[in-house]
C-alpha cells in the first residue's frame, strides 16, 4: 500500500492538503473564538450604557485602558468653543447631515471634545442654527466614544475644510492647535436632551458592533470540507490509473 501510495505521486500532494486544512479549520476557529469574544463584548457595553455616570476624572484615570471606559456613561462641565466646531459627516434616519463636535474647556483647562450631535446639512454653518450656540458653563451628560477605522470606502478627512469622514480622536484634537496642551484618546457623544427643539440634535449615538464571525466560520470550514473532497476526488483518480 505505501509502494502504491507513493507510485501515484500524491507524497507533495498530501502534505499540501494537510497544511491547507490545518490552516483553514484554525481560521474557522479562530473566526468562533472572536464570535464568543464579540458577544462578551456586546453584553458588557450594553451593560455599562445602564450603568451610573462617572465624573471626567474617573474616566480620565481608567483611559489607560480604552476597553475599560468605552461607551461608558460620563458627566462633565465646562463652556463650548463653538467658533472651533468640527464637522462630522454621518447620514441620521436617511437624512444627510453632520454631527456637530465643539471643543468643551472645563475649569482645570483640560479641553474634551463633545459630539453635540447631528444637523441637516443646510444647516452646517453655525450663523444657521444661533439658538443651539449656547454660552456659559455647560453641564454634559454623555457616553465616551472612542476612535473608529474607516474602510476602503471611506474618503480621507478633509482638515483644511472642515470636513470629517473618519471618527479620528487623535486628529480631530490635534486640528485644534496649540491650545491643546494634553489631547485625550477619547471624546464623548452627548445625550439626548429632556427638552431642547434647537440643533443639533443630541442623543444620536448608534450603538453598533460588526458580528458576522459565524458566517466567516461557516465559509473557513466549508471550504475545508471542499478541500478534503478535491483531495479525495484527485487521490482516487491516481489510484485508479495505477490498477
């Protein structure tokens, strides 16, 4: 048997299918491990979005470690910048708009930014919408967020003309200039408002997690059983042509 078996060439063959199904079941595992982790990770922020709000201090401290402050509720005060607003491109119930994000200095100098949520695009400009520039020192709550990768489709952010495509932490502070003495790895996304009528429109966080590792799953391992029946397929045909 093991003269026939390699009589019909199928040594190279074999080691080839073997190191392919190895590698394919291991990515199908793989993809199973990051369902287990994203569904530990959906429980917890849901959990955390419920829970008590921390002041800016307490969440300053555990930044150290972004998974332990993500989407976790927050209160801070301070006065808005609004001649230093960015402007976010982020469509809201299939309307195109911005999310308004307006630097908030607080008394410790400490400068956060704050997504005030979002306005319809002919309401970009600021000297559109004078009732929700609001003045004097502000009492925030809301939700931290953190920085988000955009796509292959996702267009570059346009700093020069205020125009943001990527949630980029790093770059929307360091568009703020020198008054940033120490830019933060987070920003916070307001809350919706009791009452308010004016935009922007806060309260328009979407709470949303990518969780298509099973069907990733599914396809490393199918595409191992396909492997297994080429291989069996082609070692019988060799087999075959030897009787």
């Amino acid at each position: 048997m093991i003269d026939k078996f390699k009589r019909s060439g199928l040594i190279f063959p074999s080691l080839f299918a073997i190191i392919g199904l190895v590698i394919l079941i291991g990515l199908g595992n793989w993809q199973m491990e990051r369902m287990a982790w994203k569904a530990n990770l959906i429980e917890l922020v849901n959990e955390r979005i419920e829970s008590p709000s921390r002041s800016f201090e307490e969440v300053l401290k555990l930044s150290k470690n972004l998974e332990d402050i993500r989407f976790q509720p927050v209160t801070v005060r301070g006065v808005f910048d609004h001649n230093q607003e960015r402007h976010y491109f982020l469509p809201y119930k299939g309307k195109i708009g911005w999310h308004i994000i307006t630097p908030l200095k607080m008394q410790s100098g400490q400068i956060v930014l704050i997504d005030r949520g979002f306005v319809p695009d002919e309401l970009k400009d600021a000297s559109r919408r004078p009732k929700g520039l609001v003045e004097g020192e502000q009492v925030i709550d809301g939700l931290v967020r953190l920085s988000e990768q955009g796509n292959y489709f996702s267009p570059l952010n346009d700093v020069a003309n205020n125009k943001w495509y990527v949630r980029d932490i790093a770059e929307l502070y360091a568009s703020l200039g020198e008054g940033v003495k120490q830019p933060l790895n987070f920003m916070i996304d307001q809350k919706r408002l009791k009452s308010s009528g004016e935009w922007p429109l806060p309260g328009v966080t979407k709470v949303e997690f990518s969780d298509k590792h099973f069907g990733y799953a599914l396809t490393w391992y199918g595409l191992a059983l396909t492997l297994i029946g080429v291989f069996i397929a082609f070692a019988y045909s060799r087999f075959s042509k030897l009787d």
